[in-house]
C-alpha cells in the first residue's frame, strides 16, 4: 500500500497559544489551514505517521531516524512546559528502513542520537493533529547536509519500505519557508526570499516535484529557507505516483514563510520518476559539457577518473597541449556534484615542474584529501562537475578598497597562518564576506591584524 496521504507545513511554535499568547491570531489562515489539515488525517486513520524535520538531529552526512520505543517533548524552551507529548514510535518501520538503507550502503540509520526529545519541527505539526487523532505511531527523520537528490532518493526508500509493510501511512514534510520576507521580520529582508515563496507553492500546489532540484543552493541559502529538503524528502516519499495537491494557505506577515498544501496520491504514473530522470538529465548535460570542455578541464577530469577508479596518480598523457607543459602556476580544481560543492583542493603558487603536473595532482587531491568531504566514489564520476582555476601572482595590497569579489581571489595572511578565497563565487557578494571566509580558512581570528594579497585567475569550464 503506497503512502495515503502528504502534507506539507510549517512549524512556527508561536502558532500554540500557550506560547503565542495571543500573537498567534495574526496568521489566523495558517491556523485554519492546520485545523484542516488535522481533520483530514484524522479521517484517514493512519496506522503511522512520518515526519520529516529540519530540526530533528542533523548531520552532515548521515539522515538520522529517530530510535527507540519512543520520545517525549514539551515547548519549555519557549515558555509552556505544560504543553507536552509522548509519543511511541512504530519501531518496525524504523528498523526496516535502517536495514535497507545499511544493505544499500546508503547513509541513514539510528545511530547518533544526541538528543532524545522531540523537536518543535516534530511538535508543531503534533500539536494540530493530536487534538483530533491520537491513534498512530510517529517515525522521526532528519534532514542532512546532503544534495536535494539524496533527500528525494531516501524519500523514495522510504515509499518502499511502506509498501513492504503494508501501513496505512501519512507523510507530514514540516518547514517554513522563507525567514526573510519582511524588512520588520525577525532576520531582515532578502530579495530571494519572496521570490522563494512564490516559486515553492507555485511548484508545490502544481505537485512539479521534479522542479523541487532546480532551487540552486546558494539561492535556497539568500532566502534562508528551512523546509526545501523536508519537502523534497517527501517528494521521493511519493515518487511514481500521481498527484492531487491542493493549496490551502500562504503567508508571510511575520516575516517567515508558512505555506500548507496536501498531496493526495491518484494510482501509479511512471512518467513521475523525477529522481531516475534527473539522474539522465545531469548525465547527459555533463556528457556534451565534457565534450566541450578546454584540455585544462580534460586533463583534471581524467586525473579525477582515473585516481578514483585506479587509486594511482596518472601518468602524464602526451595529448596535452605545450601551454600546459612550459608554464608553472599554481591552479585550484574545483569539484561540484548536482549544485553542491563536492571537493576543491588547489596550490597558490606552482610546486610541480608544470602547470599539466599541477592539475593532474590537484584534482587527486580534490577527490580524495578535501577534508571537508568523503572521498569521491567511483560511482559518482559520472555526476561530477568540474573546473579548473589557474591562478596569477599574488600583489599585495594596502587595503580592501582594492578587491572585487568578481575580479580579485584574496590571501589573508598573519604570520604563518593564510586563508585564500578565489574569486566570483556563488553567495560570495562583497568584499567584506569574502575576507572573512578566508579569514576562517585560515584559522584567523576577527580582530587578527592582517596582510591582504590579491590575485587574479583564468577560470576553465
């Protein structure tokens, strides 16, 4: 039996009116739509229900599934421990999916648990739905610092070990949207954050969940969303099946984001396997990309390729063109999977005998020694984005005024301790943010007197 039935909302804690004390009148329709939504689950009688969190236990690279018989929870961190829940979970589910996923080699189980107690993500949507029905057992999964493909692929795990079991089972994908909507607002006002909103229940109301990958990282980041991967989770929850959604409400008067819509599923659809074809999709832009691609780019995807499927470094190939073999600089190359960035490892100045060497061990080094990441599988290559930045000699510089974040990479350098940031970066907008993540690379405190470096690079795509 495929999941019953989805829903998609926000979990804003100041919507309970032992917290809100009356503030939560002022998204009064938010408030009727989650009376619906209560009532509509009700009605179902669901034998479990799923939520996926943003503010469960989160890691990097493991999507935690809440274990145990069970958990409790209050809203004493905002001021109502008397609102309570004890909840069981339905330990069956939760066991199966870990299995699978251990089997499959994919990164999601029970272990971790930092923190037992439910979180206000879990609780908010509880809230509604315990005043009407109380007969069901709760799985809890987390979010992770994984790609939005990821999240749809443990979306679609989930879809089948539900179908294994047989439950009747509901689906409740918790996030706000947008926290910067509203110059008066809690975290101030971004352009992208309207724009999210309407994009986000535009695709939502529509159930397009394949456009749910095409919201590009950095600009998820600008619009300082919360609930974008929740809801691509349950996207893959539904995969395979068509979709009746309906939009129950939208706003934005607190300066955050609350949107609710409901997905009824309709019978099996194979044109709605929006993981399988994305996957093509990337596959066969990469193809004509690499194809297309300078021998700079040529020589670090083979380098990549060929560490990764070898675990040796490559011999040098004798198609590589003089300009790489009678030039010394130093170059960065940079990995990116699906939008995200996958591994960037690179030298400021030249330390091989020519440029070739230089990429051909750097992209090794991205691969495999970015400490920030895993190691590039082999089963990745095929996704994996790459390109290369040949930088130019460092010039010191007596004061930010002479940066460009589009033009100039930056040194930020304290006696032995440097930080580099390259230039024209996604989310990297003013020369301020820019010596500061270098700052942070190089271990270099806020309030460190520094000397500044600028460069710049030829970038190969």
């Amino acid at each position: 039996m495929p999941i019953i039935a989805s829903f998609m909302v926000p979990h804003p804690p100041m919507i309970v009116p032992d917290v809100g004390r009356g503030s939560e009148k002022q998204v009064a329709k938010t408030i009727a739509s989650y009376e619906k939504v209560a009532d509509e689950i009700a009605a179902l009688k669901p034998e479990t229900i799923i939520i996926s969190s943003p503010h469960s236990i989160m890691y990097s690279n493991y999507f935690h599934i809440s274990p145990g018989e069970g958990a409790r929870g209050s809203f004493a961190d905002f001021g109502a421990p008397q609102v309570k829940f004890d909840i069981e979970y339905d330990q069956a589910l939760v066991n199966l999916l870990a299995e699978k996923a251990e089997a499959s080699d994919f990164p999601a189980g029970t272990l971790g648990e930092k923190r037992p107690e439910l979180d206000h993500g879990t609780m908010v949507p509880l809230w509604f739905i315990t005043k009407k029905y109380k007969d069901f057992k709760l799985v809890r999964i987390g979010l992770s610092g994984y790609d939005l493909l990821k999240h749809y692929e443990l979306g679609v795990m989930i879809k089948d070990v539900v179908e294994e079991l047989g439950r009747r089972v509901v689906y409740v994908a918790s996030g706000d949207l947008s926290h910067k909507l509203q110059t008066y607002g809690p975290y101030g006002f971004a352009e992208e954050g309207p724009e999210y909103d309407k994009r986000i229940m535009d695709v939502c109301s529509g159930a397009r969940f394949g456009e749910l990958f095409d919201f590009d990282e950095t600009f998820c980041e600008k619009a300082a969303e919360c609930g974008h991967k929740s809801f691509v989770m349950m996207a893959g929850a539904l995969d395979g099946q068509a979709i009746e959604a309906t939009q129950y409400s939208h706003e934005d008067v607190t300066g955050v984001g609350y949107g609710i819509c409901s997905f009824i599923p309709k019978g099996p659809d194979a044109g709605r396997h929006f993981l399988e074809q994305r996957l093509k999709q990337v596959q066969d832009e990469l193809a004509v990309k690499s194809q297309n691609s300078d021998a700079y780019v040529k020589l670090a995807r083979a380098s990549a390729e060929y560490f990764v499927t070898n675990r040796d470094i490559m011999p040098l190939p004798d198609w590589v063109p003089d300009e790489l073999l009678n030039r010394q600089a130093g170059a960065f190359v940079s990995i990116h999977k699906f939008g995200g960035l996958r591994g960037c490892i690179g030298t400021i100045a030249a330390t091989q005998k020519n440029l070739a060497q230089e990429i051909i061990n750097n992209a090794v080094s991205a691969v495999s020694k970015d400490p920030r990441f895993d190691p590039v599988t082999e089963d990745e290559l095929k996704y994996l984005d790459i390109n290369v930045d040949v930088l130019g000699d460092a010039e010191p510089i007596k004061s930010p005024a002479e940066l460009d974040v589009k033009k100039y990479g930056v040194i930020v350098q304290s006696g032995y301790k440097r930080g580099l940031l390259l230039p024209d970066l996604d989310g990297v907008d003013t020369v301020e943010q820019q010596i500061d993540i270098a700052r942070r690379k190089g271990g270099i405190a806020p309030d460190e007197k520094v000397d500044l470096f600028r460069f710049e690079v030829v970038r190969h795509y």
